[in-house]
C-alpha cells in the first residue's frame, strides 16, 4: 500500500508574511492544521519544510513554512503539491478508502478479473473509478456500493456488481 499521499495544493500567496492558500485533497483540514513537517512538490523537485503556523481562512487554510517569508517566495509554491505519510492523511470513515490504495486493484466478478482502477476521478454526480479492462478499453464506472461490492485492497480486489456497466 501507499505510505505517502497528497494530502493538499498550494494556492496563492495570502497576506505580506509568506503564507499560501491551501486546498485540502480530503476537503477536511484538521489533519493538516496538525503537521509540523511536510514535502512541497512543485514539478519534479520536492522538497521538505517545517510548518510554522496555520491560520483559518474562510473554508479553507493558510499555511506558513519557514524560510518562505515573502508573498514573492510563496508565489513559487503555488500548485504544489503537500505529502504526507499515511499516519498524518485524512482519517478514513468505515467505507471509505484512499484513491492511492484503490488504484492498481483487480476489478473481479464470479473470480474472473474484468480489469484494474486505474484512477478514481470526482464527477458531477459523485466519485467514477476509472477500470481499463483486459481488453484495453476504458470505462468509467460510479463508485457506489450499487456496483461494488467487496473492496480489498489487502488482497488487490475490488469485486464488480453489475458487470453489464462495462459494455
């Protein structure tokens, strides 16, 4: 399983001191109001920073690292990406899972593997786990207990319902 997740992305600068708008992954943010150390990923160079302050920002969240002082030098972060390790991510509710520990999971009916997720994207209508199937082809399907039973990720499973939403 995945030890490490983008809990958050870096927004704009907010105020003259150096801090930046975050936008929680989870859309939750007493977890991140709690983190004292944190990987910034902007591009591919990632790098680690202490978190001096966090402050509410309307719905959202305003963070401070340290050595980031100006609206200039927070400017830089904006986009990147916040990781974390697994013990400091969103904690789940029963039911739910991480999007990292989902993708890659076998997509089975009666034991036959149909496909793999290979993402699961937000929709209008809520969440689409992304199957390609052994064919190749790509399907979207509604990630909903209607068409999922048993997911598994310790086993590497995820059992299809209504395997007739594939065709």
């Amino acid at each position: 399983m995945t030890e490490q997740f983008v809990v958050g992305i870096i927004g704009a600068p907010f105020g003259i001191k150096g801090h930046v708008k975050v936008r929680s992954c989870s859309g939750e943010y007493e977890h991140l109001r709690r983190l004292t150390t944190l990987v910034v990923r902007c591009g591919q160079g990632e790098r680690l920073f202490t978190l001096e302050e966090t402050v509410p920002i309307n719905q959202g969240l305003g963070m401070k690292f340290r050595g980031i002082d100006t609206p200039e030098q927070a400017q830089n972060l904006r986009g990147g990406e916040l990781i974390t390790d697994r013990a400091h991510a969103a904690p789940l509710k029963s039911d739910e899972f991480y999007i990292e520990d989902l993708r890659g999971l076998a997509v089975v009916e009666t034991g036959v593997v149909l496909g793999h997720i290979q993402d699961v994207l937000e929709g209008g209508g809520g969440s689409l786990a992304e199957i390609r199937l052994v064919s190749g082809a790509v399907r979207l399907v509604p990630f909903r207990k209607e068409f999922f039973g048993d997911i598994c990720p310790e086993a590497g499973t995820a059992v299809l319902l209504e395997p007739w939403i594939l065709v």
